[in-house]
C-alpha cells in the first residue's frame, strides 16, 4: 500500500515545516557567538545529522547562523607559498527538501540549538 498525501495534508505539513522555520530563526538570533564549524574560525554553521537521514545522498548539511539549512561545500584550493599552503573555500547552498525531510532537519536543528543555547548559558 503507497501512502498518498491530500492536498490539504500537504497544506498542514508545510504550514508546521513555517513555524519550525521561525522557531529556528529565533533560537539562531539567541546564540551569541554562533559556534564555529568543525573548530574553524572561519565559517559559523551547525552541522544537522538527523538519524535516519532522511534524504540519503546530501553532502554535509548545515544550519547557517540565519537559520537556513544548506548544504556545506568546502574546497580545498592551493594558498600562497610561504604563507599559506593551502586555502579554503566555503559554498553554503540552500536545500530545496521534500516536507518531510524539511521537518526532520528543522526539528535536529531545534534540539541542536538548544543544546546549544543551555551550554553557552551554563
């Protein structure tokens, strides 16, 4: 049996998938500083690893600190000789998700914030 969404289930799923969206805008906001990536100084993201994940296949996603959940591409590229040996580049890409799967990242990054949150509160 295949499960069918109506198109007012649909409706519903997105409008819960907006509020999450606010609700991770907000808790964004509250983080000062954003953490770092991986310790970089350089790029401020949270890395979201729902289990399962629900699109297999996706690079390294992540929340940016306004709050939209993209796919992280870092690019190794050859610095300055002497200074530097090697650079990075940085690519965040917004993720067009099924409802679903939007839900389920939206909902990681909301226990990822406020653990975040709690921490920094000590």
């Amino acid at each position: 049996m295949t499960t069918q969404h109506r198109p007012d289930e649909e409706g519903a799923l997105w409008q819960a998938a907006a509020g999450l969206e606010e609700i991770v805008s907000d808790l964004c906001r509250r983080l000062q500083p954003f953490p770092a990536f991986l310790g970089m100084t350089t790029i401020q993201a949270i890395e979201l690893d729902p289990t399962p994940a629900p699109v297999p296949d996706l690079g390294c996603v992540v929340l940016t600190p306004d709050g939209v959940v993209a796919e992280l591409d870092l690019t190794a590229i050859p610095g300055v000789v002497g200074v530097l040996e090697v650079d990075q580049v940085e690519e965040f890409r917004p993720l067009e998700l099924p409802v679903q799967a939007r839900i389920t990242y939206l909902t990681e990054a909301i226990r990822v914030l406020a653990a975040e949150i709690a921490r920094q509160d000590g």
